[in-house]
C-alpha cells in the first residue's frame, strides 16, 4: 500500500503565497506521476497540476503562471503565488504508484489539505 501525508494549507490574503507538501510512504516500487487536485463546495475535484516520473509538468489554466509543482524523490510540492479568493478549495495529493504486492499502477490519495484565501 501507498500512503500519501499533506501538510501546508491555512487561511492567507488575496494576493499571497502557499506552500503544499505531499509525501508519499509505504512499500512503493515505483511512481509514475504525482499530483494535485482541488475541490470547492459544491463542485467536482478537478486537476490543479501534475508531474510525471520524467518531469514533465501539466497546469490548470486557472493556474499557470501562478502556481509550481516540482518533486524531489517521493515528495511533491505545490507553490501557491498570488492566490485568489476562487483557489478556496480542499486541496488533495495524488499519486499514480505501484506498490509491491500488486506491481500494478493505482491512483492513490491523500486526505486533503483546506486553503482559504480570504481578506
């Protein structure tokens, strides 16, 4: 199995900076891809940004320019600048892996991280 720990959500103004960690544990084999997703009230979770094994990045449109996703090892980061009031959402890690009981690539999930941007 694949574990998945959040940290670094909060309450910050219009216009601020965030920093998300994701840290993945347990018996991997390999990860593929590693990303976030957000979900607002009343709304679907949707893809905020990815990373794959060999680096390549994929954003929202919502959030390129803003938003930065890198990985060091089983760990994704997500740095959140000139955040809105519309990024208020539950902010999920998630992770594409292999574990090795199974060796077969499943999506994994974190339990959610809350940001608030609000005045």
């Amino acid at each position: 199995q694949v574990q998945l720990v959040e940290s670094g959500g909060g309450l910050v103004q219009p216009g601020g900076s965030l920093r998300l960690s994701c840290a993945a544990s347990g018996s991997i084999f390999r990860i593929y891809a590693m990303g976030w997703y957000h979900q607002a009230p009343g709304k679907q979770r949707e893809l905020v940004a990815s990373i794959t094994s060999g680096g390549s990045t994929n954003y929202a449109d919502s959030v390129k320019g803003r938003f930065t996703i890198s990985r060091d090892k089983n760990t994704v980061y997500l740095q959140m600048n000139s955040l809105k009031v519309e990024d208020t959402a539950v902010y999920y890690c998630n992770t594409n892996a292999a574990a090795y009981s199974s060796g077969i690539a499943t999506h994994y999930w974190g339990q959610g991280t809350q940001v608030t941007v609000s005045s």
